[in-house]
C-alpha cells in the first residue's frame, strides 16, 4: 500500500508537494502542489505539455500526467514544508516508453522475473564555481595535487556539511565528503540501494547540491568537464546483483561461487558476475551515448593529461582489478566499478543501461575479455584490440544507434526519441561558431 499524500501532509506540516519527472536530457521538471490538491494528483497525475520539455513530444501530443511514486517522497531538508515526489509519466492510460524513469522500472522489472535485482552506489563529482559559471568559488583552492586537501576543504565546509548534515538526516547513509582531484571540485558518499532508490537519491542529490551551493552564493556543476586542464566530473558505479529487493536481499548473486576458477572468480566475481560483465564490455562502445550524453562528455573521457596529473578517466574498453585507470575496476569480491559515466549522466538512464548491458550479457554469456592489470595511462599503447572508447558524442549516437541489441533493450520507442533528441542536439552544436576554427583557419 502506497503512502498517502494527503495523510503524509497532515503528519508531517507538509504545506506543497514538487511532482517532479526526468525528462531525456536528465533536466528535472516539476510543479508546486498544494497539499489540499495533493489527493487528486496522487490518483491521476499534474499534467505538463510534454513538447515544452527535452522529451520528443509535439505540441498536438494531449497531456503527459507525471503520476507520483508516494513511496519515494522526500520532505526537502532545508525547508520541511515541501516534499519532492517522483513521478511515473503516463499518456492516455499508458506509461510513457520514452519517460527515463519509465525506462528504469520496465528493466527493474524485467531482471526481477529472472531472480536478479541490481544494487548499485553512485559517486556523483561535482565543482563549486562562482554563480557565473566561469572559474572556481575559491580562488586560493590552487595546489597541483588538491585531491583530500584540508585547507581547502575548511574554506567550503558550510556547504559540504550543511548537504551531509541533510543526507544524515534522510537516512541515506552518507558515510564519507572528500575535496576531490580538482581545484574546486567535490565527492560526496552515501550507500549503495535499490537501482530506483539509487536513481532518485542521485536526482535529489543533484537538485539539493545546487540548491545549498546557491544559498551560499556558490554554483554547484556536475558538468563532466567544467574546467580546462583540470580533471573531470566522474559519476561512477559500483555495481552487485542480489536475490531480492531492498532489506530481503540475502545472497549476492555477483559474490564468487565456490569451485571457479576463470579469472574473474580470482577477483571474486561469479559465472553471472562475469558475463554481466561481458555484457557491459560487449555493449560499451554504444552505452557511452548514455553514460557520456553530452558534447562536452567526451572532453573528459578523451583529455590529455591534467593539471594533477591523471583524468581518472578512461579511453579504452578494457577492465582490471584494483586499479583505476580502465573503465572497468574489480574492486573485491562480488562487485564491480564502471568509472565510465560522468556527471551529465540521466540518473534514471545511467541504472537503466547498466541493466540492459548486463542482462544482455547473461543472456548471451558474454565473455569479458582479458584482464589488463597495467597502468592504463602509462601503458595502453600496449594494449591490442581494445576497442577505444568514441571520440565525440556523433561516435557514440552512432555506436548506440548500431547497437540493436541494446537499442532494443533499452526499448525501441525509447531509444528512437533519445537519437532523434540526442542527433538534434549534435547538429546544433556543429551550427555554433566557434573561436578555435578561426584562430585556425582566418588566415588559411
Ligand atoms: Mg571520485
């Protein structure tokens, strides 16, 4: 039984209700509900003119209700009197097969049938810039090697404490708050879960990370490559399969089974450990569309050097043990790392084509390929056959879009609307005039 908004008002002086949704572009939208509107909505949804969001509607399209998850609401922490509820979009009686979150749970669903449920955390890097956008918030946050700085971290521990202090109090689990490898760049930990509750958690820590920075006068970014010469946004995933949802798990289905031996198993990953991983790597290449989806995506993945000295980021489709320069990293038993996505990721998408990969490499016993347990970044060239990650995001729309198998997973409906959105948003970037083909080309 669903919780009841209205009731959930009532207990808890709630005064409005944000129904929000995800559209393709993993922009949030939402609309301000009074509780004493609240019961109605819960039943049929607040319409929104889905054209007038990045989903690939028309105006004639009738109206997109976003029906909300009442189990998933949260009372925002730094004002008790609204709560944010995510919310299903639905069309004429009918789940929108385009809607990101619709995405999610048609995949959730569908592992579920097969004994699987997918667990994973995220760690979603972010900068906090001047409101401009232009530089860092802190102009003596300048050091070479910034990863773990103390200092600099006394300087933004308002805004660091007061977003841990709300993650405490949501019982999220929130366990560590590091200054990462960049000046003005931050990571923030809480617990793995359920690959919807990870996805809203992500979206909400999203929105409350801007929304705290902006109270402080600061600008929260988790664009994947906000600064020049400095390392990217990541938005890792550590990732596990288990028996069952949520507290009912019991058994890790990725932990090694007793009597393996493949090379997997020595990192303690099992028979379907191994070829969800396969499936990842098989299907790597065209997933970046979903993991990587901007223009600017590709200028983390493909970066030379940073100022600290390594992206943290890979460039080829090649996995490891404990190590992070591949794209994929076997951290210890039962899990693994996919270090692919960055920030831009749709948090909805990203869980979405996790499972897609990986149910498609179990259906297919995909063989993950050798181990390489070098220094990526020192010694890829070495190397053969690996295939490189895409180059821009034209590469990777291609890749997706040559991807049946994961085109289809991802659902066809789906999957037409994000390339059509997604090549639309390439061209406009190829319009845009730019000064480096000037500087090289004026006097050509
Ligand atoms: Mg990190």
């Amino acid at each position: 039984m669903a919780i009841n908004l209205e009731k959930f008002a009532k207990d808890n002086g709630v005064k409005y209700f944000m129904i929000s949704f995800t559209d393709l572009f993993g922009g949030q939208r939402a609309k301000l509900v009074p509780a004493r509107a609240i019961t109605d909505m819960q039943e049929d949804g607040a319409g929104f003119a889905g054209f007038a969001t990045w989903l690939d509607m028309t105006p004639a399209h009738p109206d997109m209700l976003a029906v909300p998850d009442a189990d998933a609401v949260i009372i925002l922490p730094w004002n008790k009197e609204i709560a944010w509820v995510p919310s299903n979009c639905v069309m004429e009686g009918e789940d929108v097969a385009q809607a990101p979150r619709n995405v999610l749970r048609r995949l959730i669903a569908e592992a579920a049938t097969k004994g699987m449920h997918v667990k994973t955390g995220i760690e979603a890097e972010f900068f906090l810039l001047t409101p401009q956008g232009d530089q860092i918030s802190d102009p003596y946050d300048t050091a070479a090697k910034p990863c773990y700085d103390q200092q600099a971290f006394m300087r933004r521990l308002d805004v660091i404490r007061e977003i841990s202090d709300y993650m405490l109090d949501l019982g999220w689990g929130a366990y560590q708050n590091d200054h990462e490898d960049a000046n003005g760049q931050w990571e923030m930990n809480w617990d793995f879960d359920d690959a919807l509750k990870t996805a809203d958690k992500h979206s909400f820590f999203k929105f409350m990370a801007k929304t705290v920075a902006e109270k402080h006068g600061y600008r929260a970014t988790f664009m994947p490559k906000p600064v020049e010469g400095l390392t990217g946004n990541g938005c890792h995933a550590h990732i596990s399969v288990w028996d069952a949802p949520g507290t009912a798990a019991k058994t890790n289905i990725f932990a090694m089974d007793a009597n393996q031996t493949s090379q997997t198993a020595e990192l303690g990953l099992s028979e379907k450990g191994r070829y969800f991983l396969g499936g990842i790597m098989k299907h790597a290449s065209a997933l970046a569309a979903i993991t990587n989806p901007t223009v600017n995506s590709y200028k983390r993945i493909n970066a030379p050097r940073t100022t600290s000295g390594a992206t943290w980021a890979p460039n080829t489709v090649t996995w490891t043990g404990n190590n992070r320069t591949h794209m994929v990293r076997v951290p210890g038993p039962g899990r693994f790392e996919l270090r692919l996505p960055d920030g831009a990721v749709n948090p909805y998408l990203l869980q979405a084509v996790i499972i897609a990969a990986g149910l498609s490499g179990i259906a297919s016993q995909a063989d993950p390929g050798k181990r390489h347990d070098i220094d990526m970044y020192a010694e890829g060239h070495k190397v053969r056959g690996a295939p490189k990650l895409p180059l821009n995001m034209l590469d990777a729309l291609r890749a997706y879009d040559r991807d049946k198998g994961l085109k289809s997973a991802m659902g066809e409906e789906f999957s037409a609307a994000f390339l059509k959105m997604k090549y639309s948003e390439w061209n406009d970037f190829c319009g845009h005039f730019s000064d480096w083909e000037k500087a090289n080309t004026l006097d050509i």
